[in-house]
C-alpha cells in the first residue's frame, strides 16, 4: 500500500530517526498503539505535522492493521520511505487522491461543484473551476487554472494545483495548500494552516495561531489572529503581522556560479516597536527592512 508520513525537520517520528530509501520492521501493528503510522490522503499528515516545520515522504507500507481512524490514518509492520516530497510534490499527491477518491469527477472547463454534508469530497479537473462546502472536515481538490476553493465547515481540507487559484476557508483548523503561481489562500478560522510554493502567492489568516508558510518567490503573507507565524523563505519575500505575531524571512544572494543562494534567515515578533504591527517587511543585508505598508 502507497501511503504518506510525516517527520520533524530531522525526519524523526516519535524520536525514531528515518532516512529516505530506508526500510523499517516491527513485530506488531494496532492503530494508535504499535507499528509505524502514516495516513493514505497526504492533507491527513496535517493532523499530526504542521506545514511550517514538518517534512513529508511517500512511504510504501506492508502487513497494514485493518483499522482505520476517523481520516485515513493506518499502521503497518513494516515500511519504506520511498522518496521525500516537496511542498509542490505533496500538494498533487493531496489533489490526486482526493480526485481517486471522489464518485463523481467534472472534467469540463469552469464546472461549479457545492456540498453542504459533513466529510463531503470533492474536485474538479477543468479550468476555472469553483468548488465550495459547508460541511465539517470537507475537502476539496482542484487542478485547473484559475479554479476557486471555499469551505465554511471546521477541520476542511483544500487544495489546488493550478496557477492563480483561489482558496478560502472559514472553519478552525482548516488546511488549505496551493502549488499553482500567483495562487491566493485565506482562512478566518483559529490554528489553520496555509502553504503555497508558487511564485507571487499572497497568503492571509486572522484566526488565532494560524500557521502560513511560503516558498515561491515574490510571495506575500499576512496574519492578524493572536500567537500566528508567517514563514516565508522565497525570494523577494515580504511577511507581515499583527501585534503579538512572528514573522520569518529569507534572504537570497547571487552566488558565485550565478545562482541564487541564501544569505540568512531570521525571525522577529512583531512588538510594536522595531517590528510595527500592519507592515510588510523584507531582510535586506540581514536586517527587517520596511517594504510597504498592508
């Protein structure tokens, strides 16, 4: 069975060190208790491995105990970690499960699809596609272009893949996770999660100690809830937090072999002070310089 597990950024699970390429065995296997853990829809490792700080891998699993959780969390014998996945890499995996997993898949450009049960699944593979539940622990997937994303209930899942989509979601401890450049997310909810790995993404959370992390370069993240963390280590990247929030920021130099490298990465809280709450800062020569105002 191909599944997905989460790691620290040491890729240790539970103080176990694993290493890519690496096969791992154990005498017994019982949900929540024993054997190696790992989830078969990638967004359901969110659960467990915060985006921020967490690594991912495709794992191969065998001898899997024949429970399972309320997500898709299972436990085996014995696994190997067969390759460590990228934030883009994790995304499609996340969009082509649920894609798998849905009855009912619209092919056909700017498709409109809407749940309003609990657990609803759903995805779109056309461009401009626009998907939306209200349910508890929806999720919703898309590939196309342009598509738009939205979820109300607590605990959704969303993920899209196309360039310039749109993500929103309004529930406590949503997820929302986007690939595609020039891709915007938003969540209102307490403790969700943002990530995007495309080029000029913008990222926005004003629930409580919401989590946004960005990669592609030019990307811009805002949060405005309590004890919230906005990471963005693209280049060119600009970050900014209400009072109380931390930002972190990278800063890129042209290499000697003409590459981009990094020169730092630092962290700051926003205390009013030297860091003003409702302005975007960039590091420029190691130092949180202000790039505009929100």
């Amino acid at each position: 069975m191909i599944g997905f597990k989460g790691f620290d950024k040491d890729l240790k699970c539970r103080d176990m060190q694993f290493e890519v390429g690496g096969t791992y065995k154990e005498k017994e296997a019982a949900l929540c208790e024993k054997g190696f853990h790992f989830c078969e829809n990638p967004l359901d490792c969110l659960e467990y491995y915060p985006l921020p700080d967490s690594r991912f891998a495709e794992i191969e699993a065998e001898s899997v105990d024949d429970k399972t959780d309320l997500d898709t969390k299972r436990a085996a014998k014995k696994i190997t970690v067969k390759a460590e996945l990228s934030l883009g890499d994790f995304i499609k995996a996340a969009v082509k499960f649920v894609f798998e997993k849905t009855e009912k898949i619209e092919t056909k450009n700017r498709s409109q699809l809407a749940a309003s049960g609990d657990g609803s699944q759903l995805a779109a593979s056309g461009d401009r596609s626009q998907l939306a539940a209200s349910g508890y622990g929806s999720k919703l997937a898309a590939s196309g272009y342009g598509s738009q994303l939205a979820a109300s209930g607590d605990g959704s899942q969303l993920a899209a893949s196309g360039d310039r989509s749109q993500l929103a979601a309004s529930g406590d401890r949503s997820q929302l996770a986007a690939s595609g450049d020039g891709s915007k997310l938003a969540a209102s909810g307490y403790f969700s999660q943002l990530a995007a790995s495309g080029y000029f993404s913008q990222l926005a959370a004003s629930g409580y100690g919401s989590q946004l992390a960005a990669s592609g370069d030019g990307s811009q993240l805002k949060v405005t809830g309590a004890n919230s963390v906005a990471a963005n280590i693209g280049i060119n990247g600009i970050a900014s937090g209400a009072l109380g929030c931390w930002i972190v920021l990278a800063e890129w130099v042209t290499g000697k072999s003409g590459n981009w490298e990094i020169k730092c990465v630092k962290a700051a809280k926003v205390d009013g002070k030297k860091i003003k709450p409702g302005t975007y800062y960039k590091l420029k020569d190691g130092v949180f310089t202000e790039s505009g105002s929100e």
